[in-house]
C-alpha cells in the first residue's frame, strides 16, 4: 500500500507542477488583444519593458493549450486510477477490521515458522562447527 501511496504522491504533485506549467504558458505567451471595447492595452517605455510576454501565433497557442490540456486530463485519469486501486476504497471498515484480524494471524503463523527455522538453522551451524572443529584436530 505504501508504494501506491507514494505513487499517488508523485502524481499529485506533478498534477500540479503541470498546472503551474499550464500558467505560465498562458500568462507568458497570450496575445495582447482587448477583451472589451473599453479595454486599453498601456504602451510601455522601453525602460518598462521586461519582454514578460512573447505572444505566439494563434494557431500555435491553441495547439499548445490543447497539449496541455491533454496532458492534465492523462494525469487526472491516473490519480483517479491509483485512488481507485488503494485498498479498502469498497470495504466497510467491519470489512478492514476482519482482513487486519486474517493479515495478524498469517503474521503470527510466519513469525512462529521464523523461530523454528531460526532454531533449525542454529542447531545446523553448531553440528557444522562440531564437523569442522573435528576435521582440524588430527
């Protein structure tokens, strides 16, 4: 679940790295039209101007917004995707409660075959340094 979560991590917060990308890219390559008829577009001094805005043609912005359009919606279907795979999203927590309870026996089951083993495995190594210590003493 851990690695899930991370993932969802990871996604958001390029979700909203592409959002500010999505910003930038409108506010630095609109065009300077009006929007109203009341609109005035204030000519700048040449010691005014920072080159802020680098208009695009029309046809070049369109596509550039619809790219990245695209590319937030792919990115919005994947967060949606990873949400829906997280475990418990379609259980009740009665449901969770009973799988923590099953998840704890299968521990308690693997804890106990760890000390047998572990005990197998020191008592296979002291009759391997009984054989070795009887090989060095002819």
């Amino acid at each position: 679940m851990g690695d899930r979560l991370t993932q969802l991590q990871d996604a958001v917060d390029q979700l909203a790295q592409q959002f500010v990308a999505c910003i930038y890219f409108n506010s630095r390559h609109h065009d300077l039209d009006k929007l109203g008829t009341s609109d005035a577009i204030r000519e700048l001094k040449p010691e005014e101007q920072r080159g802020d805005v680098e208009p695009i043609p029309p046809e070049e912005f369109k596509s550039g917004q619809l790219e990245l359009a695209r590319d937030l919606i792919y990115k919005e279907q994947q967060i949606e995707y990873l949400i829906t795979t997280l475990p418990g999203i379609d259980n009740s927590e009665e449901d969770q409660e009973q799988y923590i309870k099953e998840l704890e026996e299968e521990l308690k089951v693997a804890e106990a075959q760890f000390q047998e083993a572990s005990k197998e495995k020191d008592t296979i190594l002291a009759k391997l340094d009984e054989i070795i210590q009887s090989i060095r003493r002819p």
